[in-house]
C-alpha cells in the first residue's frame, strides 16, 4: 500500500494501473483493498476554504468527518448527512454516497456535494458536478471508486445553535409497530431504531425507535448554556481483548438484549443528548469490534422497497430469531426517495446487523440474501464482505449500465478493488 503526498505522485501510482483509493478503512470488507495497488489518502488531508454565508467547505479527499466536526461545530456548521462513526473520510463518504438517520427527509450525502475532483482512467483531474460532467459525477456517487481516484470536493455544511440533540425515544413492540411510529414521525428530523432480533411471535422485532431534533441554545443542559456549541469532553475507552469465539453466541446476545430493551424503556421519553452519543454511540470504544473474538465479524445490510418492506422485515427477522443468531447491532432505519446511479437507498426500510463471523452466522446470512432478493431489496456495498457474485447481480439491475460506463471509460483497468473483482464489476 503506497500514501503519496503530492499529485503527481498520486497520478504516477494510478497510471500503474489496478488501483482502488482508501481513506480511513472504516468500510467493513473489501471495497477498499487491492491486491497489487491499494493507493491510501491519508495525506490529502487538507481543508482548503470555507463559506460563512453559505456553509460550503472545499477539502480534500482525505480530511476525517471528525476533523470537520471538530473544526466548525465551534463555529455553528454541522455535516448535513453523517454515516455510524465520524473516523471516514470525505472521499469515502462520497464513494459510498453514505446515509444517515435523516435520509427520510434529507437524502444521501450526495445531495450535499457540489464538486468533485476526480483522476481518472487517463491520469487527469476532471471537475465533475450536477452541471458538468454529469455522468462522471452521478456514477462516482456510490460507485465505491471504481470511477477514478477523488482528490477534492466541495461538500455543504448545515447552521445549528448548538451542540446538542433532543432526543424523543418511542417503544415498539414489535417490528410492524416500529414501521408504524417511522410512519407517523416523517418530520422528524433524525430516527432510527435498535431492534431486539432474537424476540419472536407478538414481540418479533421489538425496538426502541429514536428521534432527534437539533436542540436550539435555549434547551441545552444548564452548565452549557453559556457555551451551547461545545459538548461534553469525552474520554474515549480501549476494549482491551479480543473476547474468545464462543462469548457472543445466542444466550448472551439475548441478555444484552434485554438488559438494552428495558434500559431504554425506563428512560424518560425526551433527553438533551449530546451530539456524539447520539450519531457515533460505538467512537466511544475504541477497538469495539473486539467483543466478536479474533475471527471477527460480517455485517448485513440490506434494503426493502416500502411496498415489500412490512412482510420482508417480518421475515428477515424471523429467519434470524429461529437460527438463535442474534445480533445486538441490529439497527432499522426509514429511507426516503433516493435518484442516484448507484447509490445503495431507495424508499424503504434498511436494516443492519453484525454476526460473529462462523459457518452457522455465514449460512445464516446467505438465508437474509434470499430472502432480501424475494422482496426486491438491494444490499449495501460499504458494508458488504461475503456476497456472491450472483447474488449482488441479481439485486442490482443497475450493475449493467454501471460496468458499460466503467468500460467507455477505460476504468476496469485503471480502477479495480477485491471486492469488484468478486462482485463482478
């Protein structure tokens, strides 16, 4: 893995040919890994200019959404959209076209780019926007790098009065009721729900379905009133081991579950929360994902068109209550429409879970592809380490006119990573 420090040290790289970009390796499989050119961008990371009247920052591709945080939080500017963990890059960001908790009523993070500097197949830099080079910027949205290398953008920042969420949580019984309180809280601006997955009949699904509103100056905790744009200081915590094989398994999700459902439960309804508790609850715990032993673990990500959703969830679920293979990151979200070429939403319901990686959770979640694939679901490629090549093909009809436009552009050559060369891109 090579780390240039200049452009023309990048372009020499990418006129070698097979290269695919990394930024911070927050992506769960191998999207962002090349076998003989894995070009990492970790020194392009710079923020170029910033717009106090209209919230736009120039930065290259290799500035952390935690160094953007932490740069203009302070100032009254928070991203639009923010993905799990704020430790990505922005061209990361980009290449994932990533989503939030607010996707029902803001869209994707693409929504918010303006520009993108992008080198392509032939080693030029070409500026690609709504306007200009259209095709090269719809595609480089979600399309996982495998357009080119992005080297800058221009992403727009949105103007809060405080550092601070007000957070309403709902209790569900079951999934269908879940669906039922997203439904009715459409004007929210952020929601999102953690789902008990080893619940069965009437309490299949159970959740806690959470909603946020940026808290304004006035509502923020009274010791912070003076200051409302500065959080508390966070310390973060080490998992110190790697916990053995067989400590995450069906008996112990199910306590942590429960404990987590009742917890949540016995809150009060509405709390002022801190912006990093409630978007990048895991950043809290550094090397979190230890708690799945040294073998690690598979994330499953899929999305169900709304007109499928209700009966698809029902039995995504079900199939992971009856396997006893319960996750406790299981997390639902409300997707709104979604226009991009190759960006993962659609309108609809999105539901994530990480397993144990073992050959009861992989048979497991070759099941969820089945039936994602029942219900015209697709699946979420940044968080995608295990797909077979028919099923990916099978759930996304776009892949055709993807690869056409990766062959006009001479980028299978240039532009490749592990995880393309398994799906076939």
């Amino acid at each position: 893995m090579m780390a240039p420090r200049s452009t023309d040290e990048l372009l020499h790289l990418v006129r070698q040919q097979g290269a695919i970009a990394r930024g911070n390796g927050r992506a769960y499989g191998d999207s962002a890994v090349s076998a003989t050119n894995t070009i990492h961008m970790k020194h392009f990371n710079h923020m170029v200019s910033f717009d106090q009247e209209t919230g736009q920052l120039i930065a290259e591709a290799g500035v952390l959404l935690a160094d953007v945080i932490e740069a203009f939080l302070p100032l009254g500017w928070f991203p639009f959209v923010t993905p799990g963990t704020k430790f990505v890059t922005l061209g990361g960001m980009i290449a994932a076209d990533v989503h939030g908790k607010n996707h029902h009523k803001d869209g994707s993070f693409g929504a918010y780019v303006d520009w993108i500097d992008v080198v392509t197949s032939d080693g030029s830099v070409e500026r690609c926007s709504k306007t200009e080079n259209t095709e090269l910027f719809e595609w480089t949205l979600g399309g996982m790098g495998l357009t080119g290398v992005i080297l800058r953008a221009a992403i727009r920042l949105r103007p809060v009065t405080s550092a601070w969420i007000e957070q309403t949580t709902l209790v569900a019984d079951n999934v269908s009721h879940a669906m039922e309180l997203f439904e009715q809280s459409m004007d929210a601006t952020y929601s999102v729900a953690w789902i008990d997955c080893l619940q069965k009949g009437q309490h299949l699904g159970r959740s806690l379905v959470m909603l946020g509103e940026h808290a304004d100056a006035g509502s923020v905790p009274t010791r912070f009133r003076k200051t409302p744009l500065q959080g508390p200081a966070k310390r973060r915590r080490n998992f110190p081991i790697n916990m053995p094989n067989w400590a995450l398994n069906g008996p112990t999700v199910r306590v942590f579950n429960a404990c987590y459902y009742w917890n949540g439960k016995r809150k009060p309804k509405r709390q002022v929360v801190d912006w990093d508790s409630y978007f990048f609850p895991l950043d809290a715990i550094q090397g979190w994902n230890k708690v799945y032993g040294r073998r690690g673990f598979a994330q499953f990500q899929c999305v169900l068109p709304l007109s499928h959703a209700k009966d698809g969830l029902n039995e995504l679920l079900d199939a992971i209550a009856n396997a006893g293979s319960g996750s406790f990151l299981a997390v639902l979200k409300r997707f709104g429409p979604q226009a991009g070429k190759f960006s993962f939403p659609m309108e609809g319901y999105t539901l994530a879970l990480d397993f144990p990686v073992n050959a009861k959770t992989l048979a497991l979640m070759n099941d969820l592809d089945r039936i994602t694939l029942q219900y015209n679901g697709r699946f979420y490629l940044a968080k995608d380490s295990r797909m077979p090549r028919d099923v990916f093909l099978q759930s996304e009809p776009r892949a055709e006119d993807y690869i056409k436009y990766r062959q006009s552009k001479g980028a299978p050559t240039a532009f490749s990573s592990a995880q393309s060369e398994r799906l076939g891109l």
